[in-house]
C-alpha cells in the first residue's frame, strides 16, 4: 500500500545462471542436481597451479542478455577478482568484473499498470535501467544443519551474469514485475531456465525510505535470502513498512544485509553492509581482456529471436488472436513455437478459408488441452506425445465440422496414449466423425419426439430450456455422432411443425 509522506528507491542486483554445459572456465559439468561435491575440479576449488579458461559461450550469452535490454557492448572488458573469506569460496575471492562490465547502460520494460487482455501496443510502460550486466563464477553452497555446516563444491565456477539496475523501481510491485519480465527474457533467450526455486534466477534488492518529493536517498538496506518473485514482493513490503516505521518514530535506519524469513514474514540482520572497498578488487593477471568486434556483435545480433512482446503483439495484429490468447500462448517461448508450427501445418491443410477463426481454433486447443496436460503431467512441450502436425489433424476435423468439441477432447486424450496414431484414425476407431446427414437424423428426431410427447408439450407451452433435453436424447439414441448443430436446427423445425398442426 503506498504511503502518503514516504516512498520507497529499489534497486535489484540479480544473478541469472546461465544453462552451459561446461563451468566459466573449467571443462567441468555445470548441470544443477548432481550429488554434493561429484561436479568439482581443480580449477573451480582454486588448486596451486591450475590457470583459469575463459568459456566463450558465456560471452555469446552475455552478449544476447546485452543487446536484448538495448545495452552498450564494451569493445573491451576485464575480469578481476573480488576476494572475501567465507568457507564456500576454496580460492579465497570470486573471479568477477568491476570497473568494466561487458554490457552497460540498458533498460528492461514493464507495464504495472496493464490488463492481462490488453493489446501491448497500448499499455503504457516503465523503463528500468540496468547500469550493468557483469560475467562472473558462482560460489559453492553451505548447508547449515543443527550443529554443522556442510559445503557443497558443485556450484564453484559455474558461470553467472549479475545484472544491477538504476534504483528506478518505485513498489514492491514494481519490482516483482521486472523479476517476472527478466525470467520470461532469459528463457526465450535460452540462456537460463530463469527457475528461482533452484537458485537458476537470485535476487538480491536494495530499498530506502525517503520524504515524498525529496532528491536524495535515503539510509538502504540489502535484502538477501529469497527464493521467489513472491518472497521478494513480501520482503520489500516488510522492510519498507519497518524502515517507515522508524523514521516516524525519529530513529535512524542502519546500512546492513538483512535475511529474509518467509516462515516468519520478518527480515533479521545479517551483517553490515559491505563497500567496494572492502572486497579489495584487483585485475585478474591469469585472464586476458574480452575483446568484442562489430562482427561478433552482427551475428550475435542475427541469431536474436523475436522476444516476447514483439511476438505477442505480432499474435494479435497478423495472426488475427485476442489478446488474451496472445498473451497465453506468447508467455513460454516453447509454447508460441508449438502454436505457430501447428498452425503452419493447418494452413497447409486448409489452403485458405478464414485464417482468423482457424488461429483462434488452434490456440484453443493448445490452452485448453496442451497447457493442461502439461500442467498436469508436470512435463515439458518437448516431451508431449502429441507433435504440432498431429494437433494440426486433430484441428482440421474441427474446421471441417466432423468432430464436436467433446469429441476433439477425446481424441487428444487418445492422442496422448496412441503416439503414432493419427487424428483421424482415432476419431474412426471410436465412431467419433460427426454425422452431418439431415436423412439420418431427422428420423431419430421424430422418435424422440414421439417417445416424449409430455416434454414436447411442455416446451410447445413456452419452456424454450427443454431443447437440450431433446438434443441429449437424440444424440443419446442416434448410432453413432451426430452433428449438435444439425439436430439442433432440425429439433427446431419438428416442434414448430408441431406447434402449427397444434393450433
């Protein structure tokens, strides 16, 4: 809630770990999960004599990172070393840049204010400024158990970019917002999974209290320890209602790293806040500088793919969707992708007809059947058994009206159990093609109303709710599927011929 006299600064330093199969500069296995301490080498645990190999595709994805928040690319940058003394560090400091990131001056876009079925190109936005985005190792892991800490090695040396923004967010909400945005980014990127639980996304923030209209910032405090967009949202509430707190009290805010407790909703301090200064930074003398040419820029710049909002708003301009689909389906880059091939083969099916209502038709099985059975299967698209040319079959019975929606949903479930099944095998096996024929309905029409002459009185009398009654019974007493829309129209065309020949 915001406060009428205070406001709070925010700024964010966030470390996205980056998905390469060998650590920043060792050859050794980075993959998140393996058992304590088996992805270890002597370079990452800092052994006298080893030398440190700078891993080139950490700079190819610092690069994708840069130029996707529109920042400038330092022709030259320099790696250094950043020492403190804590038991996860074997080498005693963290190899890390300072004074010269490799990117530089960029911005990242949210939109508090949008409605999640608005049209992009009309929400206002908010530009956040990234000062850096710096390359650096990772440090191993203590686990602190009762009356042991234990360490954990794995995690020594596998490559980072740590992103530090301008204290430009103004709520809580603001800042879980750019967390939410940045994910999204580095995933369609792929450069990360963007997985806060498993540590793949770390935020640390920054926040003061100041007068409203006031210039100069207030006393900050760190906070550290969340694992979530959801826990940083919390702890940022907290802490500014604590820090608001004091000063209306007369007290005085203290400069220190502050850990936050979700079980108990409280932040407790951690230690004084550090300075440059005290992680005495120095040049690394084993890494020689990262020099970036206009030609590495090109064709890291070529390789880019289209991001989220330009996709999104490319969905609802020329692919003809709402923009509350637009925005589902746009949200994971895997899923767009699978939309966009689906509809591909559908249209190499259809040649024509109306694209728009052929669109909204694949989109409609994608987050009515894909979502869920990811949702509920917990898997990835990649490992659906059911590939876009298969849901193109499946949405090509719709276009040409010989499967109901009920049917179509079946069909997918069979899909599902049947990989090599195709739609229409399925809907022939199970006796779900759709009868269109007004000859063999109309018949089986007539019986039901003559089986139910109380109801068709009824309805005749003004009860107009009892047609889906009738519909149930036909397609109850039809064999096979019957077409709802043509019992329907002909349910329609009996009972007013009844109603006449009544009067």
């Amino acid at each position: 809630m915001a406060h009428e006299t205070y406001e709070p600064v925010i700024g964010l330093e966030v470390h996205v770990q980056l998905q390469t199969d060998a650590k920043i500069f060792s050859p050794d296995a980075a993959a998140f999960g393996a058992d304590p301490n088996t992805q270890v080498d002597p370079v990452s645990l800092g052994h006298p004599g080893t030398l440190p190999v700078l891993n080139e595709k950490v700079v190819a994805y610092a690069l994708r990172l840069g130029l996707a928040t529109r920042c400038s690319i330092a022709d030259r940058s320099v790696f250094a070393r950043k020492h403190y003394f804590y038991p996860d560090l074997p080498k005693g400091y963290q190899i890390s840049q300072y004074d010269t990131p490799i990117c530089y001056d960029g911005f990242v876009e949210i939109y508090p204010e949008e409605e999640e079925d608005a049209n992009p190109a009309e929400a206002a936005s908010k530009r956040i400024g990234l000062t850096r985005i710096h390359m650096e190792e990772d440090a191993g892991k203590s686990i602190h158990d009762a009356d042991q800490t234990r360490l954990d090695f794995n995690r020594c040396g596998v490559p980072l970019l740590e992103l530090v923004t301008e204290p430009d967010l103004r709520s809580p909400r603001e800042a879980y917002l750019f967390l939410k945005r940045l994910r999204q980014l580095v995933r369609y990127l792929g450069i990360s999974d963007g997985n806060m639980e498993e540590g793949s996304l770390r935020c640390d923030a920054n926040v003061s209290v100041r007068p409203r209209g006031r210039e100069q910032f207030g006393t900050r405090t760190e906070l550290k320890n969340m694992n979530s967009m959801r826990h940083v949202e919390q702890a940022l509430d907290y802490e500014i209602a604590r820090q608001t707190a004091a000063l209306e009290r007369g007290d005085s805010v203290t400069q220190q790293t502050l850990l936050w407790d979700p079980d108990a909703g409280t932040t407790r301090p951690m230690r004084s806040k550090e300075e440059a200064h005290d992680y005495r930074y120095m040049p690394d003398p084993d890494l020689v500088e990262v020099v970036v040419d206009d030609d590495q820029l090109d064709e890291v710049r070529a390789d880019l793919p289209e991001l989220p909002r330009a996709r999104r708003r490319r969905f609802i301009e020329e692919v003809g969707l709402p923009p509350y689909d637009a925005r589902v389906l746009t949200e994971e880059r895997p899923v767009a992708d699978y939309f966009e091939a689906a509809l591909d083969q559908l249209f190499k099916r259809t040649k024509g007809g109306d694209t728009d209502a052929q669109a909204k038709l694949v989109s409609n099985l994608v987050m009515s059947e894909v979502l869920r059975v990811l949702n509920e299967r917990s898997i990835e698209i990649d490992d659906l058994p059911v590939e876009p040319e298969r849901l193109a079959q499946l949405a090509f019975l719709r276009v040409q009206d010989k499967v109901s929606s009920n049917g179509a949903q079946e069909i997918f479930e069979a899909m599902m159990e049947q990989p090599e099944a195709s739609a229409g095998k399925i809907a022939d096996e199970r006796d779900l093609i759709q009868v269109s024929d007004r000859g063999a309905i109309v018949p089986v029409v007539e019986e039901v109303l003559d089986d139910n002459p109380e109801q068709v009185e009824t309805y005749l009398d003004g009860k107009d709710g009892l047609l889906g009654f009738f519909i149930g019974q036909v397609r109850r007493t039809f064999d096979g599927s019957p077409d709802p829309e043509v019992i329907q129209e002909v349910l329609r065309e009996k009972l007013e011929a009844r109603r006449q020949a009544a009067e």
